[in-house]
C-alpha cells in the first residue's frame, strides 16, 4: 500500500489507494498461475520480481479508472512545435550512453522542486510512448490541480518550466563530461 500511496497519492485519495491495493491482490490471486515463479534465482530477486508484478498490476488499474474520462491537454502551442520540427543534430553528437542518460535523468530530477516532481510523476503515469501528443484524463488533473492547490494551466507550464531545466541539465552536464 506503501508503493501506491507514494507513486499515486497525488492522483487517488485515501480509499481510493485501498481499492486498488484490494483490486490488485485480488487480481494477482486469480491470475497467480502466470507469475514466473519457477525460475531459479535468489530469494530477494524473487521478491522484487513479485513487487515488480503487483506494481505493474495496480499501474494498469489506475489507468483503467481514469481510461474514457474527458481530457486535458499539456502541451502548449511551443511544446507542440518543439515536437513537430525536432533539432537537426548530427547522431553522433546526441548518442549518450543509456545509463549515462539515466543518471543524469535521476539528479537533475532530485534538483526539482517537490511540486515540480510531483507534477512530473504525475502527467507521465500517463504517458504512453506510441502517442504523438499527450493527454492526462481531466479527473486526474483535477485532483492533481487540488492536491497541489494549482489550476490547471498554472500545473501544465510547472511541467513545462520542469521538462526544460532536466533537458538543460542532462545537456549541459553531457556537454561537461566529454
């Protein structure tokens, strides 16, 4: 319950949290034959293995809850644009390593402000890669907006004003280590 709670406190209320924690126990115990139980490993790589399965489980109940429910967009006009005519870059200049990528990710995301990182969490427990432009369902965002006691315009350019500084941070510390 601990791991829905942080993840999705922002999103859910309190006995929402408990109705997905229930859903997803529920649903791990019916479909518990699929769990890959039987591969040989260490105990605590089984563990992790199983809070991987039962996080994955209430990530896609969380969707499902907010699936079919009105829109609001993120994305301005410049995001938009930014989107359609990417930079032209040679491809062995923006080739970084992928851990590289990601630890850098992780300490330009430590350096966000708490509301910054929420509202991160937040839209991207909606994103989906194979959509060209993003939409978080309009009841998440109102209880983001209240949770964090922003409207909604004011949540979507924190997510811009955050997405900006992690993309100069990744660039200019990439840019430093070569």
């Amino acid at each position: 319950m601990y791991m829905c709670i942080s993840d999705h406190g922002y999103l859910l209320g309190e006995d929402d949290i408990r109705d997905i924690v229930h859903d997803t126990f529920l649903k791990a115990f019916v479909r518990a034959e699929t769990f890959d139980y039987q591969e040989p490993c260490e105990a605590d790589v089984h563990q992790r293995k199983c809070r991987a399965w039962l996080a994955a489980i209430a990530e896609n109940l969380i969707r499902d809850r907010f699936r079919g429910q009105l829109e609001v967009s993120l994305a301005d006009e410049t995001e938009i644009e930014r989107i359609q005519t990417p930079k032209q870059e040679a491809a062995d200049e923006t080739e970084i390593r992928e851990p590289e990528r990601l630890r850098l990710l992780k300490l330009g995301f430590a350096q966000l402000s708490e509301v910054e990182q929420t509202v991160l969490r937040a839209t991207m427990s909606f994103w989906q890669g194979d959509q060209e432009h993003q939409r978080m369902p309009n009841a998440a965002m109102q209880e983001l907006s209240r949770q964090i006691d922003k409207s909604p315009e004011n949540i979507r350019k924190i997510r811009s004003r955050a997405i900006d500084r992690l993309e100069k941070y990744v660039n200019e510390n990439i840019q430093d280590e070569e």
